[in-house]
C-alpha cells in the first residue's frame, strides 16, 4: 500500500470569484488527487466557520493563505509517510488539532480540503472509485451493511431568489425534481429540457433570464407564487405531468425574509405571524404537486417547525437545511423533536469525511432522509456527487443543470449511473 510522499495547497476562485483552497496529494507511487472546497454564506450560527485572512489589501480580506500555510506548514510534514487508508485517524488527528467545538482555530475549509483529499487518496491506492471507498468507510464507521442501488434523485434549482439573486423574489430556490422512479440519465434530461423551456417561457415575457449564484434564473415576478405557475407552464410543451413526471420543491430558506416575528412575503399584503404563514404554505402545499419544501420556518423556531410538520402530507419532504446546518447536535435535537424528516449535507458544514458519513449514519438509522447538496460559492470538485452515491443520499441538490461548477457534480452522477452502474 502506498504512503503519502507530498501534500500542498494553494489558491483558486471559486465560482462567485473568491478565493477558496484547492490541494494536491501525490503518492509514493506517483499517483496524484486534487481536491478543493467551497464556500457557502456562513450566516448560520451553528455551522462550523471557515477562516479567512482579513488582510484587506488582498482579495478584500477573502484571502485563504493562513488556511494554505496550516495545511503547508503545519499538516502536511506530519502526514508525510502515514498510508492515506488511515481516514478516521487522520480525522480525529484534525479535529483535535483544531480542538474548539465549531474548528474555528484551523477552519473547517483547512480541515475539510485535507480530509478529502485523504478519501481521494485512499479511493486511487486502491484503485476503487470514489463513491465505492466511500461507502465502504461508511460500513466500518456504521457497522452495517449498506447497497449502492441507485444514483441520488436531483433537485434542479431552476430560478434563483432570496440571497442568491438581486431580485424581488423572498423565496431562495424554485425547483423541480424529475419523479424519483426515474432513472438519472432520464431526470437529467427532463431538468436540461425544462431549463430551456423555462428561458422560452421568460423571454416571451421579455423577464430577465440571467442567472444567480446557482446558476437558476433570475425574474421578477409580482408574487412569489407566480414563479411556480411559470414553472408549470413549462410542463406541457413537453409532455410532462406535473405530480407523475415531475414534481416541484421549495427552497424557502426564510430566515431571509423572517424580521421582527414576521413573515414578510410579497404574495402578502401584510407581513405574516408565524401561523398566517403556516397557512399560507399549506395553501401552497395545496395548489402545486411539491415532493420537498426546505426551511420553511425561521430556523430557531423548533415550535413552528413541529407546528407545520403535522399539517402536512407524509408524502412530503420537510427538510432542515438552515435549521440543522449539518450540526450533529442539532440533527439529534430535530429527530427528537421531529422537526422535520429530512435534512441537508453540506460536507463544509462540519469537517471531516468522517463525521459527515457519521451524521448520514445518525440520520439513516432514525429514518430520516438526507440531501447532499452544493454551496453556493462552488468549484469544479465533483467530490460531493461520489459522497451523495456512497451514501445513497435520497436526493442531490447541485444547483441547476448549467455552469461548470454546477455540471461538474451532475455529469458525474451522470457517468456513475450509465457507466458504473449501467443504468439504461
Ligand atoms: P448556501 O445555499 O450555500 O448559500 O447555504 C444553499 C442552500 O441554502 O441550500
Ligand atoms: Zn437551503
């Protein structure tokens, strides 16, 4: 088995044009993995925090060269010689390098790039692909058997709001998921193919059909309802039926439009306390075929999450995303509480691969299903697309089917499943 021979890191942009970490790990047999981590808003006070340089004559204050010389300076000379099949030793040696409860001291982006690129290693020494090593480590840390049997239903993100778009629209992502009974190669084509439609849609109504931090695009409607009767109006040019062929997903992320106890939304004339606003996404809930609805109530709100989760249909997916924010603590407390019935991944969140097949672990084992999903500051690493398949993730969320960054993760699915998997 081959040892680690050198292990450096250095800077990239990532997709929103900030620097982020890229590595590179190169074996005693000359095999070479790179990986690199992304970025996402950080305004959850219960995710793990980055660190930046500050240093406000470079990048304005972006820069990562303090996270690069840790890896550099402080890591790398002491994984020189150690096998990269030591993943979970590795891990704890991180976390308890960074020793505080949110890796504030190192940063979860030093951490997190030097755990991959560790899984990247191990997965080339043996000549296994990524998604494969990967659920084997997610075996031995379970203990229990788990199948790869299919590639992670996506969720497209097809117009962009909230603080993703500089638009009027309150609601972060309008989605559509392709029916799970379908095979990826089949909703991928249907996401691509509605996409198009969807700009079709828009320049007839001369709306604008740039796009936003994921690649979705980025109208102004008068409600934020109206994007939803766009997106099915796309529906039957393509023969396609909503609540059979596809269906819609929400991404209402309202800690952005949640001020003062209220709801304020412009569907609305007046903003919403917290049971108005229940009503009104149960009124959504009933007019459009949703599958999943992602943060619909302010994320330190534990009572309205409760609230809401028994007013709606089991066939749905109440997902935490700002609510968990891939916190280990916060998951528990939402099972216990059943807050809600699924939750988001984001690997930048917590660390180490370690403690993310640890938290997907939790989650599989209390029934609760998980989405592995991109930031909104990405690079073209497709490190989470093998995560999501290794995992067998219910569901990805990678943005929509354009931009590199975004293609990158879903073309890879795409390969597992014909490739790999030889799915037709
Ligand atoms: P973020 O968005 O990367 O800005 O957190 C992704 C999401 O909310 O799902
Ligand atoms: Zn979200």
């Amino acid at each position: 088995m081959a040892q680690i021979k050198q292990l450096f890191a250095y800077q990239i942009l990532d997709s929103g044009g900030r620097p982020t970490i890229e590595a590179k790990l190169i074996l005693d047999n000359d095999r070479e993995v790179i990986t690199s981590v992304p970025c996402g808003s950080f305004d959850s006070k219960n995710e793990a925090l980055e660190i930046r340089d500050n240093d406000k004559e470079h990048f304005e204050g972006m820069g990562v060269t303090t996270a690069i010389s840790y890896i550099n300076n402080l890591i790398a000379p002491k994984l020189i010689g150690v096998s990269p099949q030591k993943q979970q030793q590795i891990d704890n040696w991180l976390i308890k390098a960074d020793g505080t409860h949110n890796k504030s001291k190192i940063g979860v982006n030093t951490i997190l790039t030097v755990s991959q690129l560790i899984a990247r290693a191990g997965a080339v020494d043996l000549g296994v692909p990524l998604y494969k090593y990967l659920n084997e480590l997610y075996k031995t840390i379970a203990g229990t058997e788990l199948k790869i049997e299919h590639v992670p239903s996506p969720i497209f993100n097809m117009i962009n709001g909230g603080k993703h778009a500089n638009t009027n629209m309150e609601f972060q992502e309008f989605q559509i998921i392709p029916s799970s009974s379908l095979s990826f190669s089949r909703a991928y084509e249907i996401g691509t193919t509605l996409y198009h439609e969807l700009k079709r849609v828009l320049m007839y109504r001369n709306a604008n059909i740039s796009v936003g931090e994921e690649g979705g695009l980025t109208p102004n409607f008068t409600t934020n309802v109206d994007a939803f009767e766009v997106l099915m109006e796309t529906l039957p040019p393509k023969n396609l039926q909503a609540g059979h062929d596809v269906f819609f997903g929400v991404d209402f992320s309202s800690n952005y439009f949640y001020k003062d106890d209220r709801y304020i939304i412009k569907d609305k004339p007046h903003p919403l306390k917290r049971e108005e606003f229940i009503d009104f996404v149960i009124y959504l809930m009933s007019q459009y075929q949703f599958l999943t609805i992602e943060d619909p109530i302010q994320s330190e709100d534990w009572e309205g999450w409760k609230k809401l989760g028994a007013s709606i249909s089991e066939q749905i997916y109440v997902v935490g995303d700002d609510l968990i924010s891939t916190n280990p603590q916060r998951l528990d407390k939402a099972i216990k509480e059943k807050a809600c019935t699924s939750f988001v991944i984001k690997p930048n969140q917590l660390g180490t691969v370690t403690e993310v097949l640890q938290v997907a672990h939790t989650a599989r084992s209390n029934n609760f299903t998980y989405i592995v999903s991109n930031r909104a500051d990405e690079t073209n690493d497709d490190f989470i697309a093998d995560l999501a398949v290794g995992i067998q993730a219910d569901f990805v969320k990678f943005g929509a089917p354009v931009r590199g960054e975004r293609v990158a993760k879903y073309n890879r699915l795409w390969y597992i499943d014909k490739v790999e998997l030889k799915n037709s």
